[in-house]
C-alpha cells in the first residue's frame, strides 16, 4: 500500500506542477490579450498622401494585431484544452491518494490502538498479580500479627472487586472491569 501512495501522491504532485505551468501560461495569455496596444500617429497634415500612409500604416498595425490575437487565441484554446485535461486526470487521483492515505491513517491508528490495549491489559495483569501477592502476604501476616496483638485484626480491607481492563470485541474495544480472584 505505501508503494501506491508513494507513486500515487509522485503522479499528483506531477499533474499538480503541470496544471499549475499550464494556468500560469493561460494567465499569461489572456493578460497579453488584454492588454494588447496599438499606437496612432496622426498625421499633422491632411493631404490626400499623409492620409493614405496613415491608412495604410493602420492597416498594416491592425492586420498584424488581428494576426497576433488570432494567435493568442489558439494558443489560448491549445493551453486550455491542455488544462482541462489534465485537471480531469488529477481529480479521481487526488481523490484516490486521499482515500489511500485515510485508509494508511486508520490502519496505523488501529496498529497503535491494538498496542496500547496490550500495554493496559499487561498493567492490567500485573496489578492484578501485585494484589494476589499482597493477599498472599497478608495472609500469612495476618494471623501472626492476630497472636501478636492478642486479638483479631484486619490489617487490609479488600473493598475493590475489579480493576480496569480491555476486552476485544466485534466492532471495536470495550474498557471494563476484570473480577480481581
């Protein structure tokens, strides 16, 4: 499963520079497109050969500004098609990586909760073997102490039953109480 993440998030992160390259072009364009100028000069006179260069010079500027937008545009078209494509491509991906890194996350967070129920149901264990041996010394202590003092004694009251302990289930853990024997 990590190769897969590994080489699905290195796919992504490839698609994600490209279409970020691609929309930087695209911006580029569309600002070039935009902001497109064209000088007029005037002429300071008005006879017929001055106007006629004038048209002529307009002409010429306007033909090659609709040359060059032209040109915008279907890089412009190539770029976005180009775009779309590639964003297409990245959306089941992306959403494919995040599904496989949620599913590493919850096995990870399932491998770390099945430890930690191991290290409480050995605290658990050895509590319970602590109280046993202190049920053991106090029942041999207990009479000594009795003939001692001459009367009888309880040294310890054993009021608690249970200690903390997790059980296994079906669909998840349960926190209990194990019987202390």
């Amino acid at each position: 499963m990590k190769e897969n993440i590994a080489e699905l998030k290195t796919e992504v992160d490839t698609l994600q520079t490209e279409i970020y390259a691609l929309q930087t072009k695209v911006n580029q364009l569309r600002h070039q497109r935009s902001s497109f100028q064209i000088n007029v000069s005037f002429p300071q006179d008005n006879t017929p050969e001055a106007l006629a260069e004038f048209r002529q010079k307009n002409a010429e500027k306007s033909a090659k500004w609709q040359a060059e937008i032209q040109e915008i545009n279907q890089s412009l078209k190539l770029l976005e098609a180009q775009l779309n494509q590639k964003k297409t491509l990245l959306a089941p991906k992306k959403s494919r990586l995040e599904w496989l890194e949620l599913q590493q996350q919850v096995y990870e967070g399932g491998k770390l909760l099945q430890e930690q129920v191991k290290k409480v149901n050995e605290k658990a264990n050895q509590l319970e073997a602590e109280i046993q041996s202190l049920k053991h010394i106090y029942q041999e202590l207990n009479p000594l102490y009795c003939q001692w003092v001459q009367n009888a004694a309880n040294i310890v009251d054993f009021k608690a039953t249970t200690i903390p302990y997790v059980y296994v289930k079906d669909n998840g853990f349960e926190l209990g109480n194990k019987q202390i024997e």
